[in-house]
C-alpha cells in the first residue's frame, strides 16, 4: 500500500451548504381562478415583477402582487398581448 492511499480521507469534504442559511420558499403564483368570488383586499396574484397587470378594480402591493380593490369575480384576460386581471 502507498503512502497516499493511507492519508486518504474518510469522507468527502464538506460544502458550502452547511454553511449558508436555507430561505424559505415565497409561494408566488396565482392564488384564485377565474370566476370566482373574492373579497375587497383578498390577494389574486403573488408575483416578481408585474407578470400579470392590473385591470379594473384590481390593484397592485409593494411586492408586485395584485389584490382586489372591490369585492367582486375574478377575470383573466388578454390586453394588447398581455395577461390582465380584473375583479367585477
């Protein structure tokens, strides 16, 4: 047996993710269908930048996500090529 063989380690050698913090996951997407019913101030969409836009009585947090601004029915559509939502 070589000497390099006896200094081999046991283990592998650790990696950084031991190290770092584990984040928790955002739960972005979207939170009611279309057609249903939601409240004033019940969230639609939780997005990273506007994916989807704001259309009538729909309106947009600090974080980009769309919320009712009216009670209502919810209606995805599409304006000029982009997705919109909309609450009636």
């Amino acid at each position: 047996m070589s000497a390099a063989n006896r200094r081999m380690s046991k283990h592998k050698a650790a990696g950084k993710l031991k190290q770092q913090k584990r984040t928790q996951p955002k739960y972005l997407g979207v939170k009611v269908s279309d057609g249903e019913k939601v409240n004033a101030g019940a969230i639609i969409i939780r997005q990273r930048g506007t994916k989807f836009k704001s259309g009538k009585g729909v309106k947009v947090g600090r974080d980009h996500s769309l919320y009712a601004g009216v009670p209502g029915t919810v209606k995805f559509e599409q304006k000029l090529g982009r997705k919109q939502v909309s609450v009636n």
